[in-house]
C-alpha cells in the first residue's frame, strides 16, 4: 500500500516536470521511526525511482513517506533538451 503510494507519486511528479519515469518501479532506499504531525511514531520510507529527460541520460528522484503520508518529492537536477 505504503509502496504503491511512492510508486504513484514519484510518477506524476515525473509528469508533472514534462519527463520520462523509467522501469515503472520505486525501490525502498531507507526505513526508520519518525513521528507524524501528532507526535505518534511512524515508520519513515524513502523511496528512490529514475527518470531520464532526454531518453539518453538516467537521474535519480526521492519520495519520502512518513506513516502514509508524503512528505517530500524530489527530482535530481536534469538536462533539458532544446529542440531549435
């Protein structure tokens, strides 16, 4: 469940930045406790995924999951292509 939820945000924050979410999977990088916006204890995940903006070049993204919870979505500086 906790997975799926990286899996769908990681996606669209790969369409929302207009660039190509590879291998349609996220894979868990990191767990521990942290605690939620009411001080209970959570289990912290973050998930890595790729994206490429060119089809040529693979760059890492991060989501980051507190309980069930996103609390962060990163994507790794990428190169833009230009079309003249």
């Amino acid at each position: 469940m906790v997975r799926e939820l990286a899996r769908r945000v990681s996606k669209q924050a790969c369409q929302r930045s207009g660039v190509q979410w590879l291998d349609d999977t996220v894979f868990c990088k990191r767990r521990r406790l942290c605690r939620n916006a009411r001080g209970h204890v959570q289990i912290y995940r973050e998930y890595r995924f790729e994206f490429s903006s060119d089809g040529e070049e693979r760059y890492q993204g991060l989501v980051c999951l507190c309980g069930k919870y996103v609390q962060q979505v990163e994507l790794e500086v990428f190169r833009v292509k230009i079309e003249p």
